[in-house]
C-alpha cells in the first residue's frame, strides 16, 4: 500500500511540475506581449510628438511669411533666426519619423537664405529679393506641412492595421 501512495505522490508531484512549467511560460508569453504593445504605445506617442512639433514650425513658418508680407522686416528677421534653429533642431530629434531627412534639410536651407536675405539690407528690401523670400516661405511651409502630414498618415495606418 505504500508503494502505490509513493507512486501517487510521484504523479501528482510531477503533474504539478508540469502545470507550474506551462503557467510560467504563459506568463513569459504575456509578459512579452505586454513589454512589446508598451514600446508600440511608446513609439506611437513619440510620433504623434513629432508631427506636432513640425505643426508648430509650420506655424512659425507661417508667421515668418506674415511678416514679410506686411513689411515687417525686423520681426521676420528674429522668427527666420529662430526657426532655423528650431528646424535643425527638429530634424535631429524626429529623424526616425521623417520619410524624407533631407527635405527639412531643404527647408532650414531655405529659412537661413531667408534670415540672410533680411539682415543683408538694414530693413530696406526691394520687391524682387521680397519676391524670392516669399518663394522660400512658401516652400518652407509646404515642406514642414507634408512631413507632419506624413507622420500622422503613418500613425492612422498603424492605428488601422490593429
């Protein structure tokens, strides 16, 4: 009789083992899931960071461009200075996001021909070299428009694909 109780105790003993074994790695398993869906939800507020921060420059952009067109030179000249700073600033931080590093690299070229073009003239610009800084504006805020576009395209397509 107490060999068939060894016996038991050694059965019972060995599927619990078993069952301790396969419950921890289901717990690894969801462990995993876990960390992985974190670094997701991590990303995904990172980019959603990023496209933000472009808006804001774009605004900025957009402000740059008001000023020129109303003459006011002076300011433009301090928002140029400031957004060049802000775009590389930017291009540094959000690479991973951007589908094209080298257009913001486009668009600080084009911010610093425009703080150029408005303190080489002491606040007295002629309508053509106006002319060529509203182009740049433009084409300033386009760029920084279509990476922020591009950037919450890519969130809304991972959003969709879950």
């Amino acid at each position: 009789m107490s060999h068939w109780i060894g016996l038991a105790f050694y059965i019972v003993t060995g599927i619990a083992s078993i069952s301790g074994a396969f419950l921890s790695w289901k717990a690894w398993k969801a462990g995993i899931s876990a960390r992985d869906a974190a670094r997701e939800a991590k990303r995904a507020v990172r980019s959603a960071n990023a496209a933000e921060a472009l808006k804001e420059l774009n605004q900025s952009a957009s402000e740059l461009l008001d000023f020129i067109q109303n003459d006011r030179m002076q300011a433009a000249a301090i928002r140029a200075r400031d957004l060049f700073s802000q775009v590389g600033a930017s291009r540094m931080r959000w690479r991973r996001f951007l589908e094209d590093d080298d257009a913001l690299g486009t668009a600080q070229e084009r911010v610093r021909k425009i703080s150029l073009g408005l303190t080489a003239n002491d606040g007295q610009i002629e309508q053509e070299v106006k002319q060529k800084l509203l182009t740049y504006c433009h084409a300033t805020i386009k760029i920084l428009s279509d990476e922020s576009s591009k950037i919450i395209a890519n969130i809304e397509q991972l959003e969709e694909k879950k």
